[in-house]
C-alpha cells in the first residue's frame, strides 16, 4: 500500500480591473451551473462561456481556456467539486472570493483518482492538480486565517487537567448529594445536599428541591456515606417518578449513583450496590455521554464509594499454644495480635529463616484456618513461622463527580493566536523538521467552550507531535489518498 498525494499549484494574481463587482459570483453575466455528477464529464469552459457553480459536482476535468471564466457561487451552502483536475490556461480564469470580497461559504475541491487509472497525466503538472498555465488566472480569496503557527506544549491526551469539573467528597458530607447540569453547556448550575442520614426535614427539602428543577436540566445524583435513615415515603418516590428503579430499596450506607434529565426517566442511568463493612470495598458507579448546544461532547460520570484503606502488619510470631495440624487457626491469630482483624484481604508466611510458604485461607465450620505449605509439598508439621497480614485499617466513603469535556479529543495550546480556525476546519500536524506531507496527520477542529485564544480541541486522542501548520487561506482540501496497489 502506498499513500499518494494531490499536487496542488498556486498562482496567485492581483485582479485585474475588469470585475464589475467587488465579488465576483455576483457578476449578472454568469450563467448558473449544475453539472451534477458525472465521472466522465471532460468539463471544457471556453470563449464566451462564464460559468458560476453554484452546488456540488462531480466531473472528469476541468479546462478553463481561451477566455472561459468559471466562478464559485458564495453564501450558499457546502460546496465540494470532485474532479481529476483543473487546469486554467490562455485568458481563463476562476475565482473564488476576491481581495475585497472574501470567500464565506465552505468550499472543497477534491481531486480524486488512483495511480492505476488508465488515465495519462499531464506531461507538466502530471496527475490531481490545478495547474496555472501561460495566461490563466486563478484567484482564491478566504477568510483569513492563521496560516501556520507552533505547538507551544506537549500535548495533553484530553481528561481533566484541561478544563471540565471535578468534585470530590468524603467524611463530614454525609447525604445525598445533587448536581444541576445545564445540558447546553455541561455547566454545573447548582448543586445541594441533604443529610438523610440524621435530619427528618432534609426528604421533604429534597422533595421540593427536585420539584423546582425543569425539566430536560442534567441531574447527577449520588449518595455519600449514608442517606437512608431518616428517608421518607416523599423522596424515595421523587426519585423514582425521576427514573430510579433502587432508591426506593436504598439502605443503610448503600453506595448509589444515579444520572437522569429531568422529565425523561427512560434516559435515567443508576448503579446501586450494598455496604460491604470491612469485608470489601463496595461502589456504584454510572456515567453519561451528552452533547452541548455548540456540538461538543460532554462526559458526566458519578461514583459513590466505600474505599477500603489497607496495610500489611508487621510480621507476627506463630502462637505458642496454638496446636492445629498444617495450619493456625485465625482466632489464635487475632488472640495473640490484636490488630490481626476477621477478614484479612491477604496473607503471607515465612518460616524464622525466611523461607517462603504458600498459604491458604480454608473456612472450616464458622472458622478461618490458615494452611501453611511449602511449595510442592503436602500440608505437614510447621517449622517455625511468622506471618504478616493485609487487613483493612478502615472503610471511608468517598463520591466523586466529573464532567469531563474532552470526550475523544485533545486540547492542543499553540503558540498563537488560533481564533481564525474554526470547528470542521481541518489542521495537518507535521511532526518532523521538514515539513514531509508523507509523515502529517489531518485533525478535524472540533467545538470548545473552554479553550483560550491559543488552543483548540481537535478529534481523536493524539501523541505527542511538535508542530502544526494549518492550511492556508481558504479551506482548499486536499484529502490524503491512500491508494493500493
Ligand atoms: C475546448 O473548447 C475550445 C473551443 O470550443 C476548443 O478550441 C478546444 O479544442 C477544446 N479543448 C478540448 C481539450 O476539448
Ligand atoms: C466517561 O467517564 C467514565 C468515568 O470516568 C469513563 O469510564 C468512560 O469511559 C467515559 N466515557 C467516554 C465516552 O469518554
Ligand atoms: C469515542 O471513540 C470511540 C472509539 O474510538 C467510539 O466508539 C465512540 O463513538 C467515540 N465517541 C464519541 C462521542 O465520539
Ligand atoms: C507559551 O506559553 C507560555 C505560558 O504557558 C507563555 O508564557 C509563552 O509566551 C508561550 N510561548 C509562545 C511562543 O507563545
């Protein structure tokens, strides 16, 4: 497989007086033109013929010659002309905008084909170009763009660092906590808690808080720590008239999460889980993909948690009366230490000389033995041993809520002023000292609230890369042909 390029040639005149308008698809002498789509239409605009393209069209070619004019129609909707070629030569012209008259719709020209058509190139210009000859005149005139400019850092692969919502809680927030999103911006409007936990009134507080929101607004709801003591019939109804299907079964220090649109309950999405105490971590955990008015992609994600903070103790003799055979029993354990606990996560051996024993954890009529073997070998009698233990120091609530903006994106900081690209404006990156179009990559600008004059939001998730030149003047694509061989 081989990656070709379209060859693309410029020249670029100062107009010559004789355009009755300052824009030239508004001189009356044009004749409109739709040629449609047609692969074989070898397109020959000659003497006496001024044509205006006013809609998307696929041909052969394009000659311009002998005095043939062909303009493009402007404030109109997308345009994209697929063609071989164009070549305008010996008194042809073709405009696009003019110096006082810039170009303001989208225009794409696309010059298409494959090294294996039968097609002879040009003896001059050779295949996919649009080739100024003696006499031609092309003029291309857009809004004006930053040409080129320099990444002034490395990148950063979108998450949170760059823009978007974290909040973070743990002990002394106890409740249920709400979040108001605005669903046109993925801005948090408001946000609220209710200790449901220790305070009756806070239900009915909830209840009339939720009311007052209107609907199509994001809601991101979630407990922290505990919310379900002092819950009443009123709330947990609210909540399920919203869209949740477990809030009604919510109980004591359950992790829930919960992200809905007011109004909407089927768009509801929830996760609900039961506390584990010390023995495991336990969290409920939803997120949900929205779209802002401007286009761009918002990620809101809410986690409610028990974390289990854990350590290994020290190393701890094998209890002198203890006398169970291949193994201790984990009472005589926890008789002996004290901050041996009941359901250790983990569990290590040695023998006094350091050797290393396998253990295991057999559950025995209500008890814990730990089996001690050697590698290899049968449970048999124990030499000396010393075993450490990874228990759970404490449980500790935490909820999390983010609204992440760079959703598939990356927030690239450059090194000017990049207000003129606009989102659908594509941008190549080249990464290399010599500006090599085999080693660039096309990045599609997407929308973005958040960026700073210097920085723009592009798809795709990108490695590191250190410069960027984006197209120039109007937005001519040339799209990267990958043609197999
Ligand atoms: C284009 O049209 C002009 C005038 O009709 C003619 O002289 C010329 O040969 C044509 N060129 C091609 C390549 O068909
Ligand atoms: C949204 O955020 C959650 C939690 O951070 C993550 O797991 C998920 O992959 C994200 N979804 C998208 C589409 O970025
Ligand atoms: C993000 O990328 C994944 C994988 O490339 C794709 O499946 C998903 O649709 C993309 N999401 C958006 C919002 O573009
Ligand atoms: C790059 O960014 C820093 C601030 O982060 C700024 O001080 C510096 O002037 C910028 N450099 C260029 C070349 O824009």
């Amino acid at each position: 497989m081989e990656v070709s390029f379209a060859l693309l040639l410029f020249v670029l005149l100062p107009l010559h007086g004789a355009a009755s308008s300052s824009c030239p698809d508004l001189d009356p002498q044009l004749k409109p033109w739709s040629p449609g789509h047609d692969e074989d239409n070898l397109v020959n605009i000659s003497l006496g013929q001024a044509l205006l393209l006013s809609s998307s069209a696929t041909v052969h070619s394009i000659l311009i010659t002998n005095g043939g004019k062909l303009v493009i129609k402007d404030k109109t909707g997308p345009i994209v002309l697929r063609t071989r070629h164009i070549q305008i030569e010996n008194g042809g012209e073709m405009h696009v905008g003019s110096e006082r008259c810039p170009f303001q719709s989208h225009l794409t020209i696309i010059l298409y084909g494959r090294a294996d058509d039968a097609v002879q190139p040009d003896s001059y210009f050779g295949r996919k170009y649009i080739g100024v000859g003696s006499g031609g005149t092309l003029e291309v005139h857009g809004e004006k763009k930053l040409s080129w400019t320099f990444l002034n850092k490395t990148l950063n692969p979108g998450g949170l660092q760059e823009g978007g919502y974290y909040f973070e809680r743990s002990w002394g927030h106890r409740g249920i906590i709400v979040h108001v999103i605005d669903p046109k911006t993925g801005s948090v409007v408001h946000s609220d808690r209710f200790d449901t936990y220790k305070i009756k009134g806070e239900s009915l507080r909830l209840v009339r808080y939720l009311n007052a929101i209107d609907d199509g607004m994001i809601l991101s709801v979630a407990v922290n720590d505990e919310g379900s003591r002092s819950l009443d019939d009123s709330a947990r109804k609210a909540m399920t008239k919203l869209g949740s299907k477990h809030f009604l079964h919510l109980g004591f220090r359950h992790p829930w999460s919960f992200i809905t649109i007011k109004g909407t309950p089927s768009s509801s999405v929830e996760d609900h889980i039961e506390y584990q105490g010390y023995r495991g971590s336990a969290v409920a955990k939803v997120f949900k993909l929205f779209q802002a008015d401007n286009g761009e992609y918002f990620n809101v994600s809410s986690t409610s948690e028990w974390v289990q903070d854990v350590e290994w103790t020290g190393w701890l003799e094998k209890p002198e009366k203890a006398k169970s055979k291949g193994g201790e029993r984990l009472l005589d354990f926890k008789a002996a230490h004290p901050e041996v606990c009941d359901h250790p996560v983990d569990i290590q051996a040695v023998t006094l000389d350091g050797a290393k024993l396998t253990t295991e954890v057999l559950y025995k009529g209500g008890r814990v033995i730990i089996g001690f073997l050697r590698p290899g070998t049968e449970r048999h009698e124990l030499p000396k041993l010393q075993s450490r233990f990874y228990v759970v120091k404490n449980v500790r609530p935490k909820l999390t809520v983010t609204i992440d903006t760079n959703v598939n994106s990356t927030i690239l900081r450059l090194a000017d002023d990049a207000r003129s690209w606009k989102v659908r404006d594509r941008i190549v990156e080249v990464a290399n000292a010599d500006y090599s179009m085999y080693q660039a990559e096309e990045f599609q600008i997407l929308p973005c609230r958040a960026c700073r004059p210097n920085e723009v939001k592009v798809a795709g998730v990108l490695d590191q890369a250190t410069l960027i030149i984006c197209n120039v003047e109007i937005i001519i694509l040339v799209y990267l042909l990958k043609l197999l061989q």
